[in-house]
C-alpha cells in the first residue's frame, strides 16, 4: 500500500472546524463497496502538462486533467492482487497523456441514481502504461488503516500516562 498520512494539530483542526470542514467519517466509506457506480475518473496534474517553470514566483501554474476509467473486474494476476482489494481501471486507449505525476490522485465513483452523487473511491497509486491500467487502493482499505493506526497511538498515549 502506497500512502502517507498527516496528524493534524489541534490548531488546524479548529481551523478546519471553524470553516466548516468536515472531516471524512467512517460512515463515509465503510460501505462504499456496497454501491454500484455509473462512472469513474481519475483527478490528476500529469508531469508534461505540470513539468514546466513557473514564470512569477509565488504563482502556481498547474493543468489538472479529469481522465474517465473503465472499472474493470477481470484484472490479470500481474496487475492486481484480489487480496489487496484494490479498484483497477482501464483509461481509454487514444488518452495521449503519460500518466507520470498522476500518482496518489483520487478516483471517483460517480451515480446518478437515485440522485447526483460522488465518492472517493480510491487513491490511484500505480500505472502499467502498456495496457493503460491504473490501480489504486480503495478508501476502505485506507480508512481502516487510518482507524487502527488512530487506536493503536490512542492505546500507546494511554499507556504511558
């Protein structure tokens, strides 16, 4: 699994709250495996759209790109692992974009019954090129992780007071 994870300090999670940011709950992605998606796009800054200088200092340039994947199930055994419960995608094959840069970009999950709605489903995480694959680890996965990790710094805080 290919992720990082930032501990926030009190000061920006009243920032956060004090804005009205939610934060995502496990109610968020705990049966998110249960929906069936219309739709999936991966969100992304490709490195030949993203790789040139900036010309003003302190100004940010960037071309993000919206790519539509084709969820796939039958994923051959080199690509993706059943175990790992990871999302794997098909990009569409005249895409001219290299997907270097795109690494740990959301894929979404889009419905459009019973009514207009969108998830994270996956944080994309690797690229066969060759077959214009893309494999990501699902947001349950990750928030598992996240809420056994959060318990087991909770448990070692305890136990040291």
């Amino acid at each position: 699994m290919d992720i990082g994870l930032i501990e926030l300090d009190d000061y920006y999670v009243r920032l956060l709250k004090a804005n009205r940011i939610l934060p995502v709950a496990e109610v968020n992605w705990a049966h998110q495996h249960n929906i069936e998606f219309e739709q999936y796009f991966v969100l992304g800054f490709p490195l030949e759209l993203n790789a040139g200088t900036i010309p003003i200092p302190g100004q940010a340039a960037l071309s993000p790109v919206l790519v539509p994947v084709q969820h796939i199930d039958q994923v051959p055994d080199d690509v993706c692992r059943a175990d790992n419960e990871r999302f794997c995608g098909k990009l569409p094959d005249d895409m001219p974009l290299n997907f270097e840069g795109m690494s740990g970009g959301p894929i979404f999950g889009i419905r459009t019954v019973p009514r207009v709605e969108y998830w994270i489903v996956a944080i994309q995480s690797a690229w066969y090129s060759q077959r214009k694959l893309i494999v990501g680890n699902r947001v349950p996965t990750i928030g598992w992780l996240v809420s056994w990790v959060m318990d087991q710094m909770s448990k070692d805080q305890k136990a040291q007071s």
